[in-house]
C-alpha cells in the first residue's frame, strides 16, 4: 500500500465479505457500522417477509437514511433555536469585556 495511513480490512455484511482499503484510524466506525448493520439485518429478517437479501438490504438501507434525514433536521432545529442564544451570551460578553 502507498499509503501508511491506510489498512486493507474485511468487513462481513450479511455473511458477504468486503474487503476496503480505509484510514486506519477508521478501522473502528467500519467494525462497528459491520455490527450495526448485521444486527439490522437479523432484526429485519424476523420482521418482515423479503424474497432475497438484496431486498433485507435495501429496506435496511432506507431505514438508515430516514434516521439520518430525521437527526439532521433535528440538528438544524437545535442550530436555530440555539443561534439566537449565543448571539446574547456573545452581547452579553461584550458588555462586560474589560480593555
């Protein structure tokens, strides 16, 4: 590898191996999103009727971005509600700053 920083890992996903090239400093979000996503996939699996994988996958899938959609809405929420606040904390702050 040219790289240094980066490891050549396998990642099992729905018993399918993958092998990535990642920062080594990653190697931890991958091994973690791998338990994720496997334990996504037995608890789809018990729930819902698929005719193959690919369609386990792809429910897990749009399952993940929906809660992605939903947190950065919320994120958003909380930058708006929280901005004016810090605008008066900054006037605040100002008002008292000594020279």
């Amino acid at each position: 590898m040219e790289d240094d920083n980066r490891i050549k890992i396998t990642v099992t996903v729905a018993q399918r191996p993958l092998t990535i090239v990642i920062k080594k400093e990653w190697e931890h979000y991958f091994r973690e999103a791998e338990k994720v996503i496997n334990d996504s996939f037995l608890d789809f699996a018990k729930k819902w009727k698929y005719k193959d994988q690919q369609d386990l996958m792809s429910m897990i899938l749009v399952d993940f971005v929906v809660r992605w959609l939903e947190d950065e809405q919320r994120l958003q929420e909380y930058e708006e509600e929280i901005e004016p606040m810090m605008e008066s904390l900054k006037a605040l702050t100002d008002k008292f700053q000594v020279d």
